[in-house]
C-alpha cells in the first residue's frame, strides 16, 4: 500500500526533518483480508519513522493531545480514529498544535 504522510508543526523533527514521506507498506499475507486502519499506521509510523522522542508524537496506542491528524484532508475523528481505514495513495498528515513559547 503506497501512502504520503507529511508531518508537520515541529512533528518533522522526530523524523530527520523531513516533511514528506512517500512509503510503501508491505501488509502480510495473512493480515490482507483485514482492512489497514490508523491504528496499525500509527504502529508502523512509531517503529519505521520515528527517529526519536516517540512520546512527542504518540501516548499509548494513539497520536498525543495535540496533533491533529488529517486523513485526505479530512479530520480523522469524521472517519473513526483509530478504526479509520486507509486505502492506497491516501495522503495523511500529522500536525502538532503544541508550540514552546
């Protein structure tokens, strides 16, 4: 499944700086009649694309307070959250709206 996932509001910083990520997931045979939610990218985000301070962009099984995350431009809490189902070529972008001051 090829998807885009852009971070962005500080978030890019736990990823080497960069914004954009085009990635291709490989889902296992055995997991293909299952659908690829939000849950199991935010999994695969944690452990591919995380460089480091993983408890800045997750708590727990989801996305910290504060993080907006948008799937096709749409808030994901409008597809379900965590049960949102991605399909290929969707884009997903993370935002943190938590600033230092």
């Amino acid at each position: 499944m090829h998807l885009t996932l852009e971070f962005g509001g500080g978030l890019e910083l736990l990823c080497d700086s960069v914004k954009i990520h085009n990635v291709d997931i490989q889902i296992p045979k055995s997991q293909q009649e299952k659908k690829f939610t939000m849950q199991d990218l935010l999994s695969w985000v944690k452990t591919n694309l995380i460089k480091e301070r993983p408890e800045m962009f997750m708590k727990g099984d989801s996305v910290r307070p504060g993080v907006l995350v948008l799937v096709n431009d749409c808030d994901w809490e409008l597809y379900g959250n965590l049960d949102a189902t991605l399909e290929d070529k969707d884009v997903v972008v993370f935002i943190s709206t938590l600033h230092g001051g």
